[in-house]
C-alpha cells in the first residue's frame, strides 16, 4: 500500500484535508507556517517515512465485562518523535478494576507494556466521545449505515457533544429586579492596544 505524508502550506490550509490523507494511508502530516524555509519540514518528513515505525499497535484490556469502545479503531503507525492519543470509553463501575496490555511491532521485535492505573476525569470522557463521533461521522460520509447515526445521537447527547444530528438549548436563571430598587450603572475600564486607540476618537476618521 502507498502511504502519502502530506504538508499544508500558507496561511490557511485546509488541516482535515492534509490530515485525513496522511491518516487514510497510514503516513504522517505536518504544517509549515508562512514565511518559514520549507526545506526544514521536509527533512522531518523524509525522515519519517525512511524510519522504521512502531506498527500493528495494538490494546488489550482486562476485566472488562463488554468490549469498550475505542478511537480510533485502527490505530496508524506511530513514527520517532511522534506521538499518538488513543481514548478508550469505559462503564464507570469498572473504571478501578481494569488494566491495559499495550503492544506492537518495532522492526519486527514485538513490545509490550502492562499498565493498571486508570485516570477518572470527565473532561477526558468528553474527549473520547468528541474523536468518536468524529470517526463515526468520517464512517458516515462514505458508508451509509444507520447504526452509526444512532451511536452518534447517543454519544452526543450523553457527552454533551454537539453533532449534525444533535442540538442543545442552553437557559440561565436569574431573579427579577424588585421595584424598590434600582439598577445602577457601573463603568467598566477596556484595555485597547496601541493599535485599536484611534478607535477612541470616531471623529478623527471623518477628517
């Protein structure tokens, strides 16, 4: 199979294109900012692909009553000084009596590596179904499949995530003013920068 490490260039290059075609094929991609000598990055990404890398990654759980839902599901090669982030949703009533079994291949040496803490944080949770529903849309876009609508309708409305299917309505309560009192003005100070002052005087514009 080929594998394309592809770059974005300038200003605003479109960074799901030049990423979705690095991890479609398993290379890598990378951004070069504006104004910066190309050469550099390109060096980075010949190295890349003439490295060997850590492939057939693979996790392992144990003590799992069902299988946990993963994302990315395939998990792309991982090159020198690179890193990958791999979430894993778990039930909450196993999330301390769990560990993980992570391995791979590194030219054709296997690797493992046993784990068994288990970090509980909700911000984490809503990261995880945030990349799943963003595998599952990718899914979606080329595999019509109503399962994959329905997981992201119940990813999205358990995780607070909004999604094409999904909408929220946020509310705010607050307590009405009662009419023996009165509502006061309070000024508040703006710190403008040196460039926006002229923004303080309009009729200067008019001169």
């Amino acid at each position: 199979t080929t594998r394309i490490f592809s770059f974005g260039l300038g200003y605003s290059p479109s960074r799901a294109l030049v990423k979705g075609l690095a991890q479609a094929t398993n290379g890598a991609s990378i951004f070069v900012p504006p104004n910066s000598p190309v050469d550099e990055y390109v060096a980075i990404q010949l190295r890349q692909a003439l490295t060997p890398a850590f492939t057939n990654f693979r996790l392992q759980w144990y003590g799992l009553s069902v299988s946990p839902l993963q994302s990315p599901r395939h998990i792309p090669p991982v090159f020198p000084n690179s890193r990958v982030l791999i979430y894993t949703l778990l039930e909450k009533d196993e999330e301390t009596q769990i560990g993980i079994i992570i391995g791979g291949d590194n030219e054709g040496e296997k690797m493992d590596f046993t784990n068994n803490v288990i970090r509980q944080a909700d911000t984490i949770r809503r990261l995880a179904a945030k990349s799943l529903i963003k595998e599952l849309l990718y899914k979606l876009s080329y595999q019509e499949d109503s399962n994959f609508k329905q997981q992201i309708i119940e990813l999205s409305l358990t995780h607070h995530i909004l999604s094409p299917f999904t909408a929220f309505v946020g509310m705010e309560e607050h307590k009405l003013i009662q009419d023996d009192q009165r509502s006061q003005t309070r000024y508040i100070p703006n710190q403008i920068s040196e460039g926006d002052q002229h923004l303080l005087f309009p009729s200067a514009l008019s001169t």
